[in-house]
C-alpha cells in the first residue's frame, strides 16, 4: 500500500533489541509510512534506508520537491532531535517540513550526501558547530546534567569492569566531567561527525541530533574517533591531536582547553562503554588512547 518494504536486518536489529514492542513496531511500518504519505501528500521515489533506531523514506512532495520521511522507534533520548530541528530551521542542518511527535514521525527536507570530507575537515567542522551554537529552546536535554551523571558513573562503571583503565585516567575524567558543568545555554548537535553532515548548495548541514544545551566545545571526539587513521598516519600522534583541538577550537570559536578537557571525559566513558557493548577492540584502543593522551 506504501510502496515501503521494511529493511530485514533493521528488523532483526530492532526485534532482538526491543523484543515485543519492537515488533509490534516493526509490524507496524508499513502502514504508519503510508498515513504519513497520505496525511503530507508525498509518494515514495527510493528505496528505504535505515539507521539505528529509525527508517527514512525517500519521497517526492506534492509540489515536487524532494524530501525525506524519518520515522523513528519511541525513544526518550531521541525527542530532543525535531525541537533542535525546528530552533535551526535549515541554518546548519536539515529542515524540518512536517513533524508528529506522538508518533516519533518527520518529514525532512532531503540533502546530498557529501562526495568527500572538506579539505580541513576540523575548521570545516568547527565552523558548522559555532553556526548551530544558537540559544538553546526548552524541550533538549543539558549537557551538564549528563556530566555530572558521567561524574557518578564513570568509577562505577569502572570498577563494575575490573578498572580496564588507569586510575588516574578515571580520576581525570571525573574531575573533567565536574569542572565543566557550566550551562552555556546554546544549542549542541551532541553527535557532530561525517556520518551525521550532508550538504546542499550552501555548504554542510547536520542530520541526526541528540540535541543538548550545553557547550559547542563538547562536540569533537567523534569527528576524532573518524578521523584516527590519519592522526595515526601522523610522525607524533600527540602533536597530530592536538593541532586537530585547535583547527576545532579556533573554527568553533571555544576555549581550545575546554575542548581538550570535554574529549578526554568523553573518550573515558566511551572507553568503558566500548567493553560493555562488546565493540571491536580496535574502537576501544581508539577512545583508550584519547583518554590517556588527553589528561
């Protein structure tokens, strides 16, 4: 009736993650996607995508533009992304066109993949972070709050895995997480890397925000953790660090040690997470690295 075929390993993931209100879901797709054509006057032009936690619709609009239909499974950490949206309004990231946030449901605007990262990818990046540094709307999650959890958590977390990393590594992430609790009231994507930047004629925009009013200076370890090949590729991995800090810190207009500080906190709690989630031990080395580099 849709035209809309649910990806199986999407559904696998999905079933196996959630369990029965995740098919229950899952079954349900086909006819949410076609209420929401019906209801935004779209049809389908492609094939359905996927991420982790939602499928996205290529459409053509009733007046013929192009767009996209993101309908995601109910999750509370992922309501903060259409009020983020709707504050941009397509200055830094994609627009938002239609949203029923009952429903998890959105239509978006639909931009080009990028063909390559920009030549100075941290300036291009760090540019893009200070463009979306608006004031923060009410409805996104703090920032602050999350660090003072990770404050908590992270020892916790630790010890519960046998202490993978040095106490002093800990140490200095907690005193991160605690010292950089300011709220600086500004909107924060909270997930900016290439994955998660596309483009259209007037030049990157984001996709896919966790939305967090906090600090810009927070946003780098992702965009480290794709970039690890060719700061490993580098003569001196620490110098190869740090100046990627400062292109960041400079394009995004932010204390350049508040960066250097947020990305160590950052890489510890990913670093322990990393060995909870079971992922490659080449990503855990990656954030292991950073948090002990970092200190």
């Amino acid at each position: 009736m849709s035209g809309v075929t649910v990806p199986a390993a999407f559904a696998e993931a999905t079933i196996s993650r959630e369990g029965a209100a995740g098919r229950e879901w899952v079954e349900s797709l086909p006819a949410s996607a076609a209420e929401f054509l019906d209801r935004w006057s779209c049809t389908v032009s492609g094939p359905t995508m996927h991420g982790f936690v939602g499928v996205v619709i290529p459409v053509v609009r009733a007046d013929g533009s192009e767009a996209v239909l993101k309908l995601g499974f109910p999750l509370s950490r992922n309501a903060a992304e259409p009020v983020a949206l709707a504050a941009w309004n397509g200055n830094g990231a994609v627009r938002l066109l239609e949203r029923d946030d009952s429903r998890s449901a959105m239509l978006l605007e639909r931009l080009r993949p990028l063909a390559e990262p920009p030549s100075a990818p941290f300036t291009a990046v760090g540019r893009l972070a200070r463009r979306l540094a608006i004031a923060a709307p009410p409805g996104v999650f703090s920032l602050a709050d999350k660090a003072l959890e990770w404050a908590v958590d992270v020892p916790a977390h630790a010890a519960r895995l046998g202490s993978p990393l040095p106490a002093r590594v800990v140490d200095a992430a907690v005193a991160n997480a605690r010292d950089l609790t300011v709220d600086q009231g500004v909107l924060v994507h909270g997930d900016l890397h290439f994955g998660n930047i596309m483009c259209d004629d007037d030049g990157l925009r984001a996709v896919d925000p966790t939305g967090l009013v906090g600090d810009p200076a927070f946003e780098l370890l992702p965009l480290l953790r794709g970039d690890w090949f060719a700061v490993m590729g580098e003569a001196d991995l620490s110098t190869a660090v740090e100046r990627r800090i400062a292109e960041f810190a400079e394009a995004a207009e932010v204390d350049r040690e508040r960066v250097r500080r947020w990305t160590q906190a950052r890489a510890a709690e990913s670093a322990l997470w990393s060995r909870t989630l079971r992922e490659p031990a080449v990503i855990t080395e990656v954030v292991d690295t950073l948090a002990t580099l970092l200190m």
